[in-house]
C-alpha cells in the first residue's frame, strides 16, 4: 500500500482553506466545472464555486448535473432552484450512465433512463433534459464521462467535486498520498478533479446551510422527520453492494417512488427485505449444514457474472495475501483476526456479495479507519466556532 500522510492541524477554519482552494482553482484553470449531484457534498462546492466565480466576475458558472433518474423529488425540485439561478449555466444530463446494480447476481449493472426500459422508468424526463453526452460516449461509468462532458479544446478545466477524507479509508487513501495539492488529481493534460472540501467533516457539511444561509435538497429534512441518522442519510440510488443497506430508506419515505424503483433494477424489491440480514451478509453469515466456509466461497463465487467473479476473486487472493504477509497464524473460521481483522466468514460475506470495485480489498491494506467525532447538541455551536 502507498503510503498515507497525516492529518496536521492548522489555524484556520476549513471553510476558509476551502475558499482558498477554490481560488487557487480559478488562477491555475482557464475553465472550472462543478459536478452537482443535489447531494449534501455537492452543494458545499456549488456554493464556494459561485461564491469565488462572483467575485472575480466569472459568471455564469458552468454546473453539470447527472440525474439518476431513481432520486427522491425534492432533488428534482432542489436541482430545478438551482437551474434557475442567473449565475449558474446547468447542464441536466439525462443520459445511460452506468450504474452497479449489487441487488442481482444477474445484472450486474444498471442504466439510468435506457431508452429500452422507458416503460419502466421511476419518473418523467425533467423539461431541460440532456440525452446525449457527445460523440463516442458508450454507456461509460460516471469517472470516464468527464472527456465527453469537456472535451479536448487547448483550454484547462478544473472540474470541482464533493470528494471527503472522512467518508471511507479509501477516500481518505485517494486524497492523502501527497503534502502538496493533495486536493488535485491530474485527469490528463488538460482536465483535473478538484476537492476543495477534502478535510471537511460530516458535521462541517451540515453546519454550513445553517451558518451561511446556503440552499439546500429538502429530501434530507425528510429522512431526518423518518428518524434516520444524518450520518447515514443518501439521496443516491442505492443499487450498488453496500448502499443497499439503504433501499429501505426509499420505501419508508417515498413509497410512491419506491413502488416504481422495486422494480426498476432486478433485484431490487428483494434486497430492500433482505439486505441488512445475513441473507446478504450483513450482521454475520449463515454457514449451511455439511459445508465450510471455503466451500462456500467456490459456491457463491461461482453464481456471480464472469465480470464481478474475476474481480471479487481478486479481491479475495488479495486479502489471504495481505494475511499471510502480516502474521504466520491461519486464518480464522469465524472471529476476525486480531491483526488483519479477517476470518473465513469474511471472505465468504466478499463472496456472497460480490466486490466489483475491489473496495473492501483496498480497505483492509489499511489499519485504522478515519471516523468523524461524535457530536451532541450542547457542545455543536461551541466546536463549530473553531472550525469555522
């Protein structure tokens, strides 16, 4: 694993190193792009994108919003306030972007708005819908749609995005691997990923609305009323093999969408049930009688797609050889090695699953995971007075 610098702590807030950032970006860049999802992070970089692009008089601001199409409404109506803005030129890409389908072992991939499944979709086409991308655009995943969406000219683009180090080790590891311009990641020549708001926290992208009077999508105020934690709130479909865990999010706080997302993605209905059980290896396996563990990682490998097994058996050799390279002892049946933290029940669950991305792999090359603080009422204002 490449090595991970430190965090150091420094004297000013992280709002102001972000505007900082985010005017290093306008100088180095002959063009900036915001990439708007509608999503909490997102609107945290809208916001200090216009906010720089108004002060130095580079308007209107060049914003690109990917609609998902399986998105709560008050998305849709968040986006629509923010097309409307006179600062802001919005481009509603409506386009088969592809998507992780984790619900099915069949379909490992899903389209939003697919020409072919328009009998199907969750919602109608907004007005201002783009359908075309560019030439040569083939249902590529979101990173490769950047070319397509600014195009070779001799200008540079600096397309901002709502990447954070405390979301996972793996962003955390994305972001960390340099001291200097560790906030940018050189695309090719003239296109680079901008993160202004890498150092942020979790409670820094909810303080921030509240502080600066900032816009935001209503469907987080939803989840909140259904009781669910704002650690644990997403707008985004969650199809793939851990944001499964939250389709039932979707059923209980917009049943009229759910209807229509159950049975959009194969699949679907059944890990809304299921996936937080140990039907799907969440909270522990279930080992069937007469089979090990190491059967039953042939059998569950064995009924995923040529795509996800070649990757999820990566992931697997990978790991037993992360295991054997940090200590002589076997790998454990059921409890997580002290050191390594696997066992067999573990490569099973990566199994049963599927690891497409080869995410939990890269998860376990590290020692620690960043977790954001726990915060409580009382001492919210106080602490926000040094990070802002």
């Amino acid at each position: 694993m490449g090595k991970i610098f430190k965090g150091i702590p420094l004297d000013q807030d992280v709002y102001t190193l972000a505007l900082e950032r985010m005017n290093r970006y306008f100088d180095r860049f002959d063009h900036i792009g915001v990439l708007f999802s509608g999503g909490k992070d997102s609107t945290a970089c809208l916001n200090l994108a216009l906010h720089v692009a108004r002060e130095r008089n580079r308007l209107p601001l060049d914003v690109v919003h990917f609609d998902e199409e399986a998105i709560p409404p008050e998305t849709v109506e968040y986006v629509e306030r923010v097309e409307s803005l006179p600062d802001v030129a919005l481009r509603w890409y409506c386009t088969p972007v592809q998507h992780r389908n984790g619900c099915s072992r069949k379909e490992a991939y899903w389209y939003a708005w697919a020409e072919e499944k328009r009998d199907i979709w969750c919602r109608d086409l907004p007005d201002t819908a783009i359908r075309e991308i560019g030439f040569g655009f083939d249902r590529h995943p979101m990173p490769d749609c950047n070319k397509f969406l600014w195009p070779e000219t001799n200008r540079t683009t600096g397309i901002i995005i709502g990447l954070r180090a405390d979301e996972s080790f793996n962003r955390r590891r994305a972001l960390l691997k340099s001291i200097v311009d560790n906030d940018m990641t050189i695309r090719d020549d003239l296109r680079t990923t901008c993160a202004p708001i890498y150092d942020w926290r979790a409670e820094d992208i909810w303080f921030a609305p509240h502080r600066l009077g900032w816009d935001y999508n209503r469907a987080y105020d939803t989840m909140e009323s259904a009781g669910i934690s704002w650690h644990k709130q997403r707008c985004a479909p969650p199809y793939g093999e851990e944001p499964m865990q939250g389709l039932w999010q979707f059923q209980v706080c917009w049943p009229q969408l759910w209807d229509k997302m159950s049975k959009r993605v194969p699949g679907a209905a059944t890990a809304a049930r299921y996936a937080a059980t140990k039907l799907y290896g969440h909270g522990g396996m279930i080992q069937p009688r007469g089979q090990s563990w190491k059967e039953l990682v042939r059998l569950y490998l064995s009924r995923h797609t040529p795509e996800v097994r070649e990757n999820t058996a990566k992931s697997i050799k990978q790991l037993l050889a992360l295991h054997k390279k940090k200590t002589n002892d076997p790998l454990p049946m059921e409890k997580a090695h002290h050191v390594t933290g696997l066992s067999w029940c573990f490569i099973t669950m990566l199994a049963l699953r599927g690891d497409l991305k080869q995410r939990r792999a890269r998860q376990h090359q590290g020692k620690a995971f960043l977790r954001p603080e726990t915060m409580t009422e009382e001492n919210l204002e106080a602490y926000y007075g040094t990070r802002f």
